[in-house]
C-alpha cells in the first residue's frame, strides 16, 4: 500500500525531459529537432540556458542547401575535400576510407552561431561569470540553436540589463558588421556604400550612420532598400538602377569614400560594382562571400585599397582565444571578437542600433522546421528568431536504442568520439562482438550522433555518466589527452575494465595515479598501443625469438606537420607528439626485444621558422635492459607521399623490415622472404579482440602495468633528455 508521502512524491517529482537542439543530417539534408544531452562546461567554458537565438539567414540558407545536395553535387562544390579523400584511400586503403565516408556522412551537425540567455555553470579557471548572469553568445559549434550551451568565456559577453535577449541574439551578426565598418576606417562625414542589404547590411547601415557618415545602401530588393532608409541610409537604388550615375550624382560628384559589400553571391558584379563606384584612392571591404576577381582597370585607376574582414574581429579562427581562453592585451588589440560584440551591445543598449524593425519572425523551438522552411522557401523574411522555454527541467540521459543486453558479453561506454574513435575502434568493437551501452562527448551533439550511428542505449551528458552505468563493464576512453589519467582511474576505481587511448598520462604525477589505481582495481588497465598486434610485428617477434644476442632496432617515422596551435602541441591538454605519438614506436620495441628500456638520448632539430615545431623532428636512441639498442627518427618535415613508417630489425645473423605495416621482408639464411598485406594492418582489429577477452573471460590485460608505465615514462624521459641534453635513465 502506497503511503501519502509516496503519493505526494510520485505526482510532484520535477518532470526531466530531453534537452531539444536544431540538427542537420548530413546524409539526408534534413533539419530536426532532436533530443541530445547537455553540453559539459568544461575548463574555460560556460554553460548557458538560450533564452533566445537568431538564424542567420544567408550563411544557414546556403548550409543546409548544401546538405541538401546529392554526393556528386557536393564533390563538385569542396574539390578539395575530394582530393582528401582520395589520399586517405591510398595511404589508409579503400576499405578504411569509404567507412570514414559513411560515417562523416552519417552525423549531425549543429546550426547556428548567435544566441543569448542565462548562466547556468562555468567551469574550471573561469572568473569572469557567475550563475544568472545573462550573456550573449557566439561562435559556430557552440552558440547553436540548442537548449543548453557550452561556449568558450572569450565568445561570451555580460548583458546591459536594458537590452532584451531578443535583440542580444543579433549580437555575433553585429559583431561580423561591425568587424567590416572598422575596416573602412569611416571618418565623421564620409559617404560609404552598402552592397547588399540582409541582416549585416541593414546592421551595418545603422553602424555608419552612427558613426556620422552618410550612406548609400544597394540591393535587388527594393524592400531592403526602403528598410534600410527607414534605419538611416540618405538614399538606394538597385545594382542595376543606373547605380554608378545615381552614387555619383549622391557623392557630389566625387565617388564613395569607402565600399561595405555585405552581398551573398557567387557573382562578382559586387566587386565590379564597388570599383566603379569609387572615389580615387577610395576603399573596398568584403564581409559577404561573393566573386573575387578584381577587375585591374577601375581599381588601378583609382588606386583603391582592398580588403577582406574575417567574421567577427581579431581572435576568430585562433584556438589559443577562442578555445584556451587567451585573450590579446587591451593595449595592443582594442578590438577582439568579444569586445566587438561588447560595443556592439552597449549601442543595443543606448538606442543607436535598433534591432526590432529586423525582426520579420518568431519561432518557438518547437516550430523551427518551419523556420527552416521560411529560409530556403520563397516567403520573404529578414531577421527571424528563435525562442525557447526556460522552465523545462532537463534530462541528461537520452535513450537511443531498446536492446536486450548480455550478461556474459562486454558492455561499451565510450567517452570521447573523435575521428579516430568513430572510424576505427568502434568499427571493430562492434566486429569483435561487443555491445555499445552509453556515450559521452564534449559535445551533447557528437554523442547523439555516434550514439545513434553505432547503436548505443544511451547518450549522456557527462563522463562519470558512463563511468557510473552499472551496465557497462568496459570503459574506453578517447578524449583527449590531458583527461585519459584523470578519467582511467575513476574507472578503475570503481572497477571497471578500462581501455584508454594513448597516452596513458602526460606527466609523472598522472602516470603513478593511474598505475596506482590500476594495481588495486578488481578491474584491467589496457592502453591503444596496437603496432604490437599487428601482423607485421608478430612475424618479428617469431623470427628473432631464439636469439641470443641483443637487438638493432631502426624506426623512421615521416610524422608530418601539425600546425603549432593544434591541441596536440598544447602541454596542459595534448602534450605534445612525443608523449602522444612516440609511446607508439617505443612500446613497439618493447614487444619485439621483451625487454624495457632503461635509457634514452634525444636530440631535436633547431629551426627559427615559426611554422616548424622542433621537437616534432628528433632523433631518439634507447638502450633496453636486455642489451638491445634501439633509434627512433620521428620527422614532421618530409613529404606525405613517403610511406609514413619503416622498421629495420637486426640481430642473431638475421634482419626484418616493416614497411608502413603493410609489407614484409624476412632475410635469414641468405635468402629473403617478402609478405605483401592486402590492406595495411597496424594491429587495431587483434587489440580490439584481445581487449574484449580480458572482459569476456578475465584474461590477463596482453600488456602488463610494468610495460604501461616504463613505455609512458619512457617518453617523460625523452623530453627530459631533449631539454638537457644529456641521457637520462628511465
């Protein structure tokens, strides 16, 4: 019998729901409201309630038409992405690259990029914001059409408490106009021509007329015109209304002081047009994406100045201030993305910029497929914005699939699902008999992707989610670096199986946690080094095993660059190549010698190009406890088309050569033996098995702790030696 206190319980208890965001399938084309999990405010992020988004027409019209579009119609439109493809076919096979295809076509991605609403967490080193502030937001992949969102501190401004969050969404748009009014450098009385007229432009015309200059807006709609007169420009005309006479005629005779093309066109009449309309030594600003070929005769003539404003200001496109929270010194950048977008709220605020007359519609979040439909219809509209409902409480595990789990079978929780977890652990994972439980990603919006895609139960928000699934008996983490020791132990701890991508930790103080935990865990520790499963690396291992005298190993590695901002290179959260890669190639050595190494010596290159990363080209020598000496050249400035790795084994009047794990040669008794692969096989699908027998029949992990940690300290020891330049043991 139900008492009253239950009953009371039962009939109030909060009623969780998904939390709902716009996605597209890539696949498909299509736009939906779909229920994902809330995004984390990890380190540097903060977590916000929308209240209100704005859908920038132009650039999500032409985004979700190209999804829209057949595969031949979209490898006509990004060429390049094409030739990518290609290439990962003949470095990585046919096979590998049309499931990466298939996968990249399978996902969602999210919508938007201009939001406001109401602090709701803020994670680790963020001072700036507290709960309930209310913000706007910016930024592609973070300020999205969604319920909740994570956005970097730098893409988030406090809000003047007259402006409504409605007209803060205009906000990031503001900024892009903004950005573009600074680079005319207008002066108190200049005549300046706005080319195209949606929201930037209409925004923009009010920017200039704030800023005292008399403008001449430009557009095929004569609405737009008339609209933009009604913010404030003098006078307008179409491009086709006679428009040079009429500027001219406007100017005084002189020609436009400065040129604004805010147009979306693949045309180049805009620029054609600007140029005619000119001013001697006049100036030409492009915000919107039009045709580029500058005709010579009317900008030589007049000597114009061209330019090209990226987005939203200084920052954009720059991890180290947009995701790491590194802002630029006041003194020497007064205007960043942030502190646009901060200028352009305090004019909301004191009237100067008006942004109500823009708004043409109103969409709950609810009704967005029909905001969609409005956009890529034929109904005329300009600034349309979304609203979403505040009161809901939000649930943060969102079933995907009904299934009837095995008890004797492994039981997946993954967190993090980045490319090469989608495109090669799962794949084989699921090839290896294993069943997909739960799923976390930074992203709410990855997790309901992959989730979907590869049949897990259930997304969640959060990584001790899936940690804390009673279901799940594996835990495989693939995040990124600075979380794998942090995330291994809590799993260990609560005795699950962990499998962690490498590396296992980036410093000493991880690495003995981890191993701690590890060696009082009912559960096993198992770390991605795969070159030892390979095929290749068993035949080495088989020929040499009845030596008696040491090892030569040789292993060259063509790494190739990665960009010196990449994550990888950050040592708080990748830490670098050699902790992140070269574990690979020491662990190697390890399988084939059966010994450990004792001592390294590292020696990098010395380059003043700032595009060239030092220590990504080092020579590394290791002595193993068995005798056995070993080389590692792992260098990032060599051509792609080089075959990226090669071993060369000698010892016992024998030699073995690895070539990039897809062919083999054996010289023993005179004679050579060559094994060809038919496809590369760097040990990914046997690891993968041999992970779930550990889970299947408690198997011992098929590499001991000892091996984890002297191959992780191994590459501690090599940044040691790389900074003293002297040997150091391990």
């Amino acid at each position: 019998m139900l008492t009253r206190a239950l009953v009371t319980r039962a009939l109030f208890r909060p009623q969780f729901e998904a939390l709902k965001q716009i996605l597209q399938n890539l696949k498909t084309g299509a736009v939906t409201v779909t229920d994902v999990p809330a995004p984390v405010a990890r380190r540097g992020f903060v977590s916000v309630r929308t209240t209100a988004s704005l859908i920038s027409a132009g650039t999500e019209r032409m985004t979700v038409e190209a999804g829209q579009k057949s595969l031949l119609g979209r490898a006509v439109d990004q060429p390049a992405l094409v030739k990518q493809v290609i290439q990962r076919a003949r470095t990585e096979g046919v096979l590998n690259t049309i499931d990466a295809v298939r996968s990249k076509l399978g996902s969602l991605i999210a919508l938007g990029y201009s939001a406001a609403g109401t602090v709701i967490e803020v994670g680790e080193g963020v001072t700036e914001f507290h709960q309930g502030d209310r913000v706007a937001c910016a930024g592609v992949g973070y300020a999205s059409h969604a319920e909740v969102l994570a956005v970097p501190k730098n893409l988030c401004v406090r809000l003047p408490e007259t402006v409504s969050f409605d007209a803060a969404a205009f906000s990031t748009l503001g900024a892009i106009a903004l950005q573009g009014v600074r680079l005319t450098e207008p002066t108190l009385g200049e005549f300046v021509v706005v080319i195209g007229l949606g929201l930037i432009g209409q925004l923009a015309v009010q920017l200039l007329k704030a800023n005292g200059c008399r403008v001449f807006g430009i557009d095929l709609d004569a609405n737009k015109i008339e609209l933009a007169q009604v913010s404030g420009a003098d006078a307008g005309c179409g491009p086709d209304d006679d428009a040079i006479r009429r500027v001219r005629e406007w100017s005084r005779g002189r020609g436009a002081d400065a040129v604004l093309i805010t147009a979306a066109s693949s045309s180049n009449q805009p620029v054609e047009l600007a140029g005619e309309i000119s001013r001697p030594k006049g100036r030409v600003v492009v915000v919107g994406a039009v045709g580029l070929n500058i005709p010579r005769k009317p900008y030589y003539d007049r000597e114009l100045t061209f330019r090209i404003s990226m987005s939203y200001g200084p920052g954009r496109y720059d991890p180290e201030y947009e995701e790491r929270g590194h802002d630029y010194p006041f003194g020497y950048v007064r205007w960043t993305e942030g502190r646009n977008i901060e200028a352009f709220l305090d004019l909301l605020a004191e009237g100067r910029v008006d942004v109500e007359r823009l708004i043409t519609h109103r969409f709950n979040l609810a009704e967005s497929e029909r905001a969609y439909q409005l956009i890529t219809g034929d109904e005329p509209y300009l600034g349309v914005v979304l609203r979403y409902d505040t009161a809901r409480d939000l649930e943060s595990r969102i079933p995907l699939a009904v299934k009837t789990s095995s008890p004797a079978g492994v039981r997946l929780g993954l967190i993090g699902a980045g490319g090469y977890a989608r495109g090669m652990l799962l794949p084989n994972f699921k090839n290896a008999g294993a069943e997909f439980q739960s799923i976390a990603t930074a992203s709410g919006v990855t997790a309901r992707s992959v989730g979907e895609q590869h049949g897990f139960r259930f997304c969640v928000s959060r990584a001790e989610e899936v940690i804390d699934d009673e279901e799940a008996n594996l835990i495989v983490i693939a995040t990124r670096h600075d979380t794998h020791a942090i995330l291994a132990r809590k799993g260990l701890e609560r005795g699950r199986h962990v499998f962690v991508e490498k590396p296992l930790a980036l410093n000493e103080e991880e690495l003995s946690g981890v191993i701690s935990a590890a060696e009082q865990s009912r559960g096993q520790l198992m770390v991605g080094f795969n070159r030892r499963f390979s095929p290749s690396a068993v035949s080495a291992k088989e020929l040499f095993a009845s030596r008696t005298t040491p090892l030569s190993i040789n292993y060259r590695v063509n790494a190739g660059r990665v960009p010196p901002g990449h994550w990888a290179h950050d040592p708080k959260e990748g830490g670098g190549r050699i902790i992140g890669e070269v574990c690979h190639f020491i662990d190697l050595m390890h399988f084939i010698t059966g010994s450990l190494t004792t001592r390294v010596y590292a020696e990098a290159i010395s380059s003043s190009n700032q595009d060239v990363v030092n220590d990504d080209s080092v020579f590394i020598t290791l002595r193993f406890a068995d005798g056995s000496n070993g080389s590692i050249a792992y260098l990032a400035e060599g051509d792609r088309a080089m075959a990226k790795e090669r071993v060369e084994i000698f010892g016992g009047g024998k030699s073995f050569v690895i070539d990039d794990f897809r062919s083999t040669i054996a010289f023993q008794d005179g004679r050579e033996t060559k094994t060809k692969l038919r496809e590369q096989d760097k040990g990914q699908k046997e690891e993968v098995r041999a992970v779930c027998e550990v889970v299947r029949v408690g198997k011992p992990a098929p590499i001991a702790l000892a091996d984890l940690a002297a191959t992780t300290r191994a590459t501690f020891r090599v940044l040691e030696s790389l900074r003293t330049g002297l040997p150091m043991a391990v």
